[in-house]
C-alpha cells in the first residue's frame, strides 16, 4: 500500500492526505527505494486527495526511484537523497505539513549521527523531524517490528516536542514481510507552542542541548 505498514494504517494515513492544505509539503522519510509500487500508491493519494501539493520522496538510497514518472501523481514530486537526521539544510526548516516515516527508526543508517545508530540516533532524528515540520504539521510513524517498541519510543518522540494524537496496532500489509510482527502507526503533532526566529521552533530537546553549551561557555 504505502510501505511496509499494518492492515489498519491506509485509512489513518489518508484521513490525514484528506485535510492537507492547498500548496502543501508531504516528506516521506526513509520512503525506500525498493518498494517503487507503494510510493506510486503515495503520489496517486496525493494527487486524489489533493493536487496542488508537493510530495518529496527521500531516503539516503535513491537510485531506483530517482528517474520514475510519477502518473498519477501530485503537482510535484521530487525525489531526493537526504540523511534524516540532517534533513532541514536540504529542505528547509518549517516547510513541511506532513512527514511520514515508516519502518525508518528501526533501520536507521550508520551513517545518520557521528555519534550512533540505532535508538542511540532517535533523538537527532525526531529533532529533525520536529523542526522540519510547520507549527501545525503531524509526523506519521510507523514502526520496524521489534526493533522500534513504542514502550522505548513514546518518551523520545516527547522528549523532542511531540505529543502522540492516536495510536494503533494491526497485522502487516505484506505477507512477504521478512518483519512479520505487528505493526503500530502513531500519529503525533508539535506540542510546544514557543516559537523562535520567523516562526521556527527549535525541539524541547536542542533546547536544552544548547543550553547545556551555553553554560559551558
Ligand atoms: C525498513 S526501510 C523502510 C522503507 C519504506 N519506508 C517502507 O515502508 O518499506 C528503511 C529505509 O530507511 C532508509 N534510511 C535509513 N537511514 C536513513 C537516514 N539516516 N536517512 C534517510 N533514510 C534512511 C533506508 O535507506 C531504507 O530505505
């Protein structure tokens, strides 16, 4: 369907397509460069739902999917070679309305933080995550089986300024899946409503790691 998600998920996830406002920016992090026939289920959403939108395709591997036509499809796709934890410097702070991030967090690259993958790199990711979106932007997770258990998620996902807005299980959309657990999809928005420079809010989390350094200092 949309990627590697739960039977439960395609309504959720559209549900939220549905309310997307004209010229909006949907970033699908980690989308995956081998599952071409999901993301070409993404775009023609989008289009459906609402076409005068962007759709920015971007994971580290983009090499399958960089030269797809995307018919169906929104306004605009772009597809792009981005690390998640440093996603901001290519596209922007507060830029996005919607990120959608399934089977990311428990896949994450070596190669996202200096310092650690893994559950070690959730924190930079979700900061990331948190200050690419506009103030009244969702992230939409979905989880990579027993490596991401929400139990160890949740309190990341609020120490970096979200608060969860719905959250369920459901079986794998794929049989195939080599993961064949359970899923979960957790809806979550911004919570912290201090803005910063032109409306940018930095994430609870940078914002103590900064204070930390300017104590320091
Ligand atoms: C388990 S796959 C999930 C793919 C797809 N979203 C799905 O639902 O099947 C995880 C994806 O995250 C990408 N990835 C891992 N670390 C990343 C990072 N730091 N930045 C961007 N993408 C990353 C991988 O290249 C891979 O395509």
């Amino acid at each position: 369907m949309y990627g590697n998600i739960g039977t439960d998920d395609p309504e959720t996830i559209e549900s939220y397509l549905k309310r997307l406002p004209r010229n909006a920016v949907v970033v699908n992090l980690g989308c995956g460069p081998n599952i071409t026939r999901d993301l070409h289920h993404l775009a023609r959403a989008l289009w459906r739902f609402q076409f005068h939108s962007t759709l920015i395709l971007a994971d580290l591997e983009i090499e399958l999917i960089k030269d797809q036509v995307w018919v169906p499809g929104p306004a605009k796709v772009r597809v792009l070679a981005v690390n998640a934890a440093t996603a901001t410097q290519q596209l922007g702070k507060a830029s996005a309305d919607l990120v959608v991030a399934f089977g990311l967090f428990g896949d994450l690259s070596h190669s996202t933080t200096p310092k650690g993958t893994g559950k070690a790199a959730w924190p930079a990711v979700l900061c990331e995550c948190f200050e690419l979106l506009k103030s009244t932007g969702a992230i939409i997770v979905g989880n990579s089986c027993e490596r991401q258990p929400f139990e160890e998620f949740k309190p990341v996902l609020e120490m970096a300024g979200f608060s969860v807005l719905h959250y369920h299980e459901s079986a794998p959309i794929h049989d195939s899946s080599i993961c064949g657990g359970r899923r979960y999809l957790a809806v979550c928005r911004k919570r912290d409503k201090r803005a910063g420079r032109n409306g940018q809010r930095r994430s609870p989390l940078r914002r103590s790691s900064q204070r930390v350094r300017d104590r320091k200092t």
